[in-house]
C-alpha cells in the first residue's frame, strides 16, 4: 500500500497523480495541496477538457478554409488548465466529506484536513478571474455562450447525489468547448458545432463510465450514483453504445464541415481507439486498467482535433 493510500501527509501524493509530473516534483511543500486541488499533478483533466475546445477550433478553420488560429488554441490551452482546476477544487469542496469515506479521494487536500475550505474558496476565485481574462479575449457570442456554462458547471458535483447519471452532467460541462472553439472564429453557432458537442458529451460519458469503475464498491458503501454503478454487468456494452455515437456524430460533424480527406482519416482513428478501449472494459475491471483507459483518451482526442487541424492546414483557400 503507497503512502497516499494509508492517508500520508502533506507530500503524499494520490493515487492517480503522475508522481514523476514537474510540477509536483519541484513544488515546494506548502504548495502541493493547491497542486492536488487544481489537478495540475493529473494533467489528463485539462486535456480532456481543452480537446473539445481544439476540436471546434479546427473544424471551424477547415470549414472557412483557413489556416489554424494559433492565438486561439493557446488561449483555450491556458483556459482549460485554469477552469479544470477551478472546476476540481469546487468540486473537491462540495463533496469533501463523501471524498474522506472513498479509499481513491481520501487524501485529498480538503478531504484531509491539509487545505481549509476557506483556503480553497480563495483558490477558485484566483483561478477563475484568469479563466474570465482568458474568455473576455474572444468575440461577444463567444463570452456570453462561456458564461452560460457555468450554471452546468455549479450543478455537476451535486448530481452524484440525485442520479444515476453524473457522468452525463461531466458531457454537458467538458465537452462544452466544441462550441466555443467554433463561435471563437465565426461568432455564430452552426450544426458542425452542434454535432461536435453531442460527439463529445457522448465520448465523454463512454470514458468517465470506465473512469468511475475505479469506485464502484466504495460508490455503493458511499450511496454515490455512477453510470458504472448503472450498466454493472453491460457497461461494455453500454460504453461501446456511447462511442459508437459520438464516432457518429464526429464523422456528421467533419461532413456538415466540408468533408475533406484528413477530416475523415481523423475520425477513423478516432473510431479505432475507442473500438480498442471498448474491447478492453469489462465490470471487473482493475483499477489500473480503468485508469489507463481513461487517460488513454487523451490520444482518442488528439487523434480527432489533429485530422481537423490537417484538414484546416490543407485547404487554406
């Protein structure tokens, strides 16, 4: 059992974090519980977050045959990185007496004690006036669809409590992004952008089921609801259902984009890795195949955002 796992101290680190991440490795002591709020020792967090946004971006590019907006893609980098550790530390307040009863969040920083839940209301509010700084560098649709999000945003640690299905709360919020990235560039939201966000809410429910596989007993001790708790015995099923949607919808969302040969390859590989994680997930699960699976995503969305971003790049007009 790690030092993380038998509640270690304030240099413990959790579970699931990259213990080899710089910025845990270099942080100083006082400084490695805002690390662990934020995620920043977890980076899979801001990437699943900031793929929806990259996404939209470069399909909007490819439609309007233009080249990549670089400034965009950089903003909504540093956006993502703020708003997930924004949106984990509120999350981590609100349930900071249900993470001290699970084995996976027990050491977590206001879970144990190690940050005062005055401490983490002061880290959300820095954390969000840089993701609001970021937001008001876009167009006028773009700020007022952003603000919008936050009322997803307020209701998602709350949802574990009243249904069975968080994870489809989790879509609506990460997977928000795809339209932003869109409106970003033509200040108007179009069906591409529409089919790309159903493409990831559906994506991101299919990987955050196989994530939640990690808790399914402590969940039921807990009382907490999960889609992994749901399907039980079909979650293969159901995950392979979800994929097969959002591959759908990304191959709808390239074509009401103008198609294009690197689109299409994108959305084939896109297709192939979640047909691989599909055939891996299983309700018994261990939890270091549920985790590898779900960080696994980050390339499943990589592989999307870069036959977009190829696309864009090939048909410059």
């Amino acid at each position: 059992m790690s030092l993380a796992q038998q509640g270690g101290g304030a240099g413990a680190a959790l579970p699931d974090a990259q213990t080899n991440h710089p910025l845990w490795r270099y942080a100083p002591e006082w400084m490695r519980p805002f690390v662990q709020l934020a995620r920043l020792d977890r980076p899979i967090g801001w990437w699943l977050l900031l793929l929806p946004c990259w996404e939209g971006s470069a399909l909007a590019s490819a439609t309007l045959h233009r080249a990549p907006n670089l400034w965009h893609l950089t903003l909504f980098f540093i956006g993502a990185v703020v708003m997930r550790g924004a949106g984990s530390t509120y999350n981590d307040y609100v349930d900071r007496k249900i993470d001290a009863q699970v084995e996976r969040t027990r050491n977590r920083p206001l879970a144990s004690g190690r940050v005062s839940p005055r401490a983490a209301l002061w880290f959300i509010v820095a954390q969000c006036l840089i993701g609001l700084a970021v937001l008001l560098s876009f167009n006028g649709y773009t700020i007022a669809l952003g603000f919008l999000s936050v009322l997803i945003v307020a209701v998602y640690p709350f949802a574990k409590r009243f249904t069975s299905w968080p994870q489809a709360i989790l879509g609506f919020a990460f997977a928000y992004g795809a339209m932003l990235g869109w409106t970003a560039q033509t200040a108007a939201i179009g069906l591409p952008a529409l089919l790309l966000y159903a493409s990831c809410i559906l994506w991101t429910i299919g990987f955050d089921t196989i994530y939640a596989l990690q808790d399914v007993r402590d969940d039921a001790i807990a009382g907490i609801r999960s889609t992994a708790r749901l399907f039980g015995a079909q979650v293969k099923l159901a995950v392979g259902g979800l994929y097969a949607g959002s591959a759908l919808c990304a191959a709808l969302a390239a074509y009401g984009g103008g198609g294009g040969i690197f689109s299409y390859l994108g959305v084939a590989a896109y297709i192939a890795h979640l047909a691989w994680q599909t055939s891996l997930t299983r309700e018994d699960a261990p939890p270091g195949l549920a985790l590898k699976l779900f960080r696994s995503n980050r390339d499943a969305g990589l592989l999307l955002f870069g036959g977009f971003l190829l696309q864009s790049l090939s048909s410059i007009g």
